[in-house]
C-alpha cells in the first residue's frame, strides 16, 4: 500500500471562517460553542474527551475517517491532506451520571506547568464544547460529539484540496516488511480498548467487542481507521490525533528495510472480559506474529488498570513464542500487573505524580471540574488529567524513574 | 532549626543487652552520636530495642507524643547500620513521624529490615554494618537534616546520596517512548536487555485447601467496590487507600438497594441489580443452613481493587487476613471482579 501525506501548515489556513460557516444542529445537542485556541494563550481546556487532526481524502473526501463518519472505504491508500500543526478539540461532560465519571477529567493547558504534558499545547486548537439535550442518554450523546468532531476535522481540510501543499510525505508498506541483510522482523501489537460505551477505540467506525487479533495496514493506521471514543484516565487514552501522527508506526515505517523488517501491525483488543478471552487474545496475537516471522514485537498499550493484564498476558505468549518483546506502560503509582517475561519495559510517566498549580485566565469547556474544583483555580493537578500525556503508543518522551 | 533525635539504649548510653528491655525515655539535648552530628539537638528520644520490638504500639504512641509536643523541624534516627531491631525501629519511627508531617532522616545498612519498615516516608542515608563508618556517616546525615528543616526540597537519590525511597518520579527522557521501544527492542533482540520500570512483584502459593469447611468459619471479602447504599465512608472509586469492615447482621442476602457498587472499572449496573453477585452472601448463607459451611464471619470487607499498586494491595490483605486470623476464621471466599 502507499499512503500520499500532504502537510498544509495551519498558518496558512484560515479556520476561522470555515468554522463559523459551519452548522451544528443535531437533535442531541442543546449547544455547540466553538473556540480557536493558540499555543501560549492562558488558556485551559477542561472536559477534553479526544482530538483530532484536520484530514481529507483528496480523491474521496466523503471516505474521511471511514466507517466512523465517512463511507466505508479502505485506508491508508491514496492522497490524504492534513492541516499540520491543527487540531479538533471535543470538550463534553456526559449528561447521565449512569457510571463514575469523575476519574475521567481531561486537560489541555495551552501554556503553564500542564502545556508539557500534552501535544495538544502545541497545535492551533478548534475547540468544540458541547451541551447535550435534556434526555439524551450517555452513547446517544457521545456518538454525536465522536461523529460531529470528526466532520469538522475533515469539513475543515476540505479547503486545501486543489492546493499546493508545503510538502509530501510518502508512505509505502507491504505485509512482512522490507527485507535486509540481517534485519530483524519487527511486528506491532497495537492494543485498542474496549470496554464498553464511552470506553471504545473504533476499527473503521465499529467497536473491537469480540473482536480477535487481526493483521492491519500501518498506513491505515495513520490515516484515520482508527478514532478514539475511549475517556478514561486523560494521559492514558489514545487519542484519534495520536493514532493519526503515531510516533511509533512513523518510527517502524522508517527503520523499515534499514535497521528492522517492519512485518506488519496486529490490533489487539485490550480489556478482554474474562480469563480465558484474554489469554485466547494473547495467544492468537503471539500466533500472527509469528506467521508474520516477527523476532521481536512492540506491545502497546490503551487506557489502564484491567487492560495492562491483557498487555502483560500479550508479552508472557509472545516471549513463550520465542518472539522478543518490548511493552509500553504507563505506571499508576506503580504497575498494575507484571509478568516475569515482561523483561524490557519503556515506561510513559507515572501518571500520580502532581502538575505544579497554574492559573490560566480563561477556561474553555466548562467552569468546574468533574470532582468539584473550580478549573481556574483548582490547585495542583495530576499528571492523569492531561490528554495523551502518558499514552501508551509512546508519543511523548515523559518516563517514570525511581527516586 | 529544631532537631530531634531518636537514639535506642545503647547509643543514649543507658546501657547494652541488659538495657534493652527499657521504655521510652526522653533527654535534654544530644546524646552519644547526636554530639557529632555538628547540629543542634533539642531533644533525644531514646527506646530499648527489645520493648520497641515487643511493644511497638505503646513505644510509637509514647514517642510520637513527645515528637508532636516538640514539633521539631527534623527528626534524625540513628545510624543504626546493621543493627536489626534497632534499624527496625529507626525506620518504624521515621516512617509515622514522616507521615506526621516531620521530615525525617535515618542511617542503615540497606539490608536493615528499618530499609522496609520505613516504606519510602523516610530519607534514609546507606551504612556501613557496623560503627565504623559512623565518622563518614554523620556529616551526610546533617546536612540532608539541616536541608531539610529549612525546607528544601531534596533531588534524586544519586545526586543526593540517599537510598531510593520507591517513588516514581516523571522525567522528561529526551526522545519519545516510540524511539526509546524501539531502540530498547533492537538492543534486546542483539542481546541487550534494558527495562525502565523493574517489578518486584512476589508469587503467592496458594495456600492447601480448608480441610472441611463444615467446621470453619468462612468470611466474605471483597474488592468489588460493594458498600452501603450511599457510600458512607466515601470509598473511592478508584485507588483505594484503605479497606473497609461492614456487619452483616442477621441477613441471608445482600439486598438491592441497601447496597451500592462503586468500583470505577466497570459498569455497575448488573452489579447493583443484584448485590449478591459482589458479595455472594444468599448462596453462602444457603451453604450454612444446609451445614456445608461451618459458620459465617459476622462482618464483610470491602475495598475497590482497581488502580491500585500492589504494594497497597498486598497490605490491604495483611491487615484483613491478620484481623480475621485473630477473629478464628478459617476460610475467606474472596470475590474479584
């Protein structure tokens, strides 16, 4: 497959009037208030469900984001326009109280101590804070904020199409990897939460509910297959933007025939229900890798807690198939769960650890956090609040060391 | 600055073995080893090491008391190097003082049992075994304990020179975790194994089964998050600090309604439908009518097991295994979720 990025740096496009020629009448919104938020501005952003990159299918705009808004058509194949340097913000607070939701505040400081726990300090941000209708349940509501951000990623690249881009990045893959003198066979196990309503990560717009390992397209990865509507703990989510920019299917694309075989990417469902259901998804993955000749496996991981059993199980099967593994895990004060093979560990930051306090002058997506404190002024906040500060995709370069 | 110093029988100079059995006592002043410590001692605690050992509840409450009167800016305890009991109660002390809110200095060979009793509260400065690194020991530990009553915050154990305290601290690595995975994976499959965060998590044998439950005593223990409706002590949702005891009384079931489900990791609809299904009390209750199970604990435990540290975990069972041997229950059904 080949994957055509043209990058439209965001100072060139006007946002702006886009956004506000843009409607947002939905039954299932009582508001939408929009905001452009620039780096450095004092701004918080509270609520922050997920973030998106402004992207467009230049052949076929209606397959932006397919499956989940578009019309189902292959990714990762084709010219696909991004606004570099941009991002869709979605802030929410979810009407029924249904499940505890106060563990899932999520933060983006535009400046101050937080703004380096975060990509999303360093992209011009279209904020979008919705208001859900009276009745309106928990999914209907989120899967009109999941859907609506997403138009509004793609409605905005659509200006570029027919532009001169700054610049084009190519991307070829094919399954196995490049072969090299020696290299070693690298494949990636990309875990994917799903755990329920408002704990999904969406596979060309469906949930991974029974889902079993299965080979993907590293291309399709990076060009809007995979959408995130998963709002646990902030700084452990995998936000659609990270999927889109992932630094790791970047990074294996680039060793690729160089210093490793890339063999391919296996999405791996996390928080499988039961034992048995864990230790099948484990086993199968370690089985594709294998039949991938992979030597060596990166396994990533989604949210927390429940899902860093199905990480470790990942890596007990993979090294038992004689396949070498590194995981990456964000700590929760410490490990959540350990196996013995997990020998090599890259660790994304403790996310109990505390952000100094910061007073930011404006507030966007709600004056009051989800555990009662005021956002403008709400003390020291830990590192779990931040938007992708600890994903488990390795995105950032925060690690945890012991003192 | 005002500096305390805790100091056992031998080192306040009331005596060796045959004093060990003495109880708290406080001095004016420094004694022994606080002499050369080249700060200003306003009080030494002293306690022998044998009554620490045997009656450590009543030793801390004595101590703590005199500690909380004096509100000193830093407490020093020792160097105990690699004395067992006294580096027990060197770390023990520290330990409750440092949660006090009294920043706290000891000295210890790192094998001291104090090393882990001291659980990460105190700043603990690396030992020789014996008194003969007592020269080299004590400038180290006056100047962590000068720093720390006037409130500075310490750096990392390398540069500080103190023995890790098992917290884990952010740092900015330099180069994304996708490039640290990558690299750490090349490395590993050339024979190079590195990992950022090493485990030492221990491996529980399971214990032989109960030889007939007719004639013990079951408990019911829980990390569902299973409270009374309302939630009256405010267990969290998520990363428990500590566990619960609730009375069964009289009932055979655990009726929906009077019960609620907290636990912040799974939807708790099912859960709080029907109660018995975190704390399966109608079946067990069954199971002792027909006389399958002795009797039942009076009481249920409870905590929300999600999100939490092993270490947190690990004493979470401690203290409740520790509660309901001491109460004569043989068996516990421990359900998880």
């Amino acid at each position: 497959m080949q994957l055509e990025l043209a990058s439209y740096p965001v100072a060139e496009i006007d946002l702006e009037s886009t956004l506000a020629g843009m409607a947002f009448a939905d039954s299932r919104f009582a508001a939408v208030e929009t905001a452009i938020v620039e780096p450095g501005e004092s701004v918080r952003l509270t609520h922050v469900l997920d973030a998106a990159e402004p992207r467009v299918k230049v052949e076929d705009p209606d397959a932006t984001f397919p499956g989940a808004l578009g019309t189902l058509r292959r990714a990762g194949e084709g010219r696909t326009n991004r606004i570099a340097g941009a991002a869709v913000v979605a802030c929410a607070n979810f009407p029924a109280e249904e499940r505890p939701l106060h563990e899932q505040e999520g933060l983006v400081d535009m400046t101050g101590p937080g703004a380096e726990h975060s990509l999303f300090s360093s992209t011009t941000n279209v904020v979008l804070s919705f208001t859900p209708t009276e009745s309106v349940s928990n999914e209907e509501f989120e899967s009109a904020v999941r859907e609506t951000k997403l138009r509004v990623a793609r409605d905005l690249a659509a200006q570029t199409v027919g532009r001169e881009p700054l610049h084009v990045e190519t991307f070829t893959h094919r399954l196995g990897g490049t072969e090299g003198d020696g290299l070693p066979a690298v494949a990636l196990l990309l875990q994917l939460s799903s755990l329920g309503p408002l704990y999904e990560i969406y596979l060309y717009g469906t949930t991974l509910a029974g889902f079993q390992p299965t080979v993907i397209n590293p291309l399709e990865v990076l060009d809007g297959a995979l959408t995130c509507g998963e709002y646990h703990w902030a700084a452990l989510r995998n936000p659609t933007y990270h999927f889109q920019n992932s630094a790791l299917v970047r990074g294996l694309l680039a060793a690729d025939g160089k210093r490793l075989r890339f063999a391919g990417v296996i999405a791996c469902r996390g928080y499988n229900q039961s034992a048995n259901d864990k230790e099948r998804a484990a086993m199968l993955a370690a089985k594709l890798a294998r039949e991938l000749s992979a030597g060596g496996a990166i396994v990533t991981t989604d949210a927390g807690g429940n899902s860093h059993t199905d990480t470790m199980l990942t890596v007990r099967a993979c090294e038992q198939a004689g396949i070498r593994t590194v995981a990456i895990v964000a700590e929760m004060g410490g490990l959540t769960d350990y196996v013995p093979e997990a020998d090599a560990i890259v660790s994304v930051g403790n996310g109990e650890e505390y952000v100094a306090e910061w007073l930011p002058d404006r507030v966007i997506g709600g004056d009051t956090l989800l555990d009662g404190r005021p956002a403008a002024d709400c003390g020291p906040v830990p590192v779990r609040n931040y938007l992708g500060a600890a994903c488990q995709m390795g995105d950032l370069d925060l690690r945890a060391v012991t003192w | 600055m005002r500096a305390v110093h805790y100091l056992n029988q031998f080192f306040a100079g009331l005596g060796g073995e045959e004093a060990a059995d003495s109880s708290p006592t406080r001095l004016e002043g420094a004694a022994g080893p606080g002499r050369g410590l080249g700060i200003e001692i306003a009080m030494t605690l002293t306690c022998g090491d044998d009554f620490f050992g045997e009656h450590e509840d009543e030793a801390l409450v004595t101590l703590l008391r005199w500690l909380t009167d004096e509100q000193p800016d830093v407490l020093v305890c020792g160097p105990s190097f690699g004395s067992g009991r006294y580096g027990y109660a060197c770390g023990t002390l520290a330990r409750e003082a440092a949660r006090r809110g009294i920043p706290t200095v000891c000295a210890m060979h790192p094998e001291s049992p104090g090393v882990f009793a001291a659980e990460g509260a105190a700043y603990i400065v690396p030992t020789g075994t014996n008194v003969a690194s007592m020269r080299e020991t004590l400038p180290k530990v006056a100047a962590l304990a000068t720093r720390l009553a006037a409130g500075e915050e310490l750096g990392s154990p390398q540069e500080e020179g103190y023995l890790p305290r098992g917290l884990r601290r952010n740092e900015h690595a330099g180069a994304s975790g996708a490039t640290r995975a990558i690299q750490m994976l090349l490395g590993k499959l050339s024979g190079e194994t590195r990992t950022e965060v090493t485990a030492a998590f221990d491996h529980v044998a399971p214990p032989p089964p109960a030889h007939d439950l007719r004639l013990e005593t079951l408990a019911l223990v829980t990390e569902a998050g299973c409270v009374p409706q309302g939630n009256p002590d405010g267990l969290p949702t998520i990363r428990a600090r500590a566990w619960l005891r609730y009375p069964i009384g009289t009932a055979s079931s655990m009726a929906a309604g009077a019960f609620e489900c907290v636990h912040g990791g799974f939807d708790v609809t099912a859960a709080n439908a029907d109660p018995n299904r975190l704390v399966p009390l109608d079946v067990v209750s069954q199971l002792v009518r027909e006389g399958r199970i002795g009797r039942l604990h009076e009481s249920f435990y409870t905590t929300t097991g999600n999100g939490t540290p092993v270490a947190t975990s690990t004493k979470f069972g401690q203290e409740i295994g520790l509660e309901l041997k001491q109460a004569g229950v043989g068996a516990v059904l421990l359900s998880g979720t």
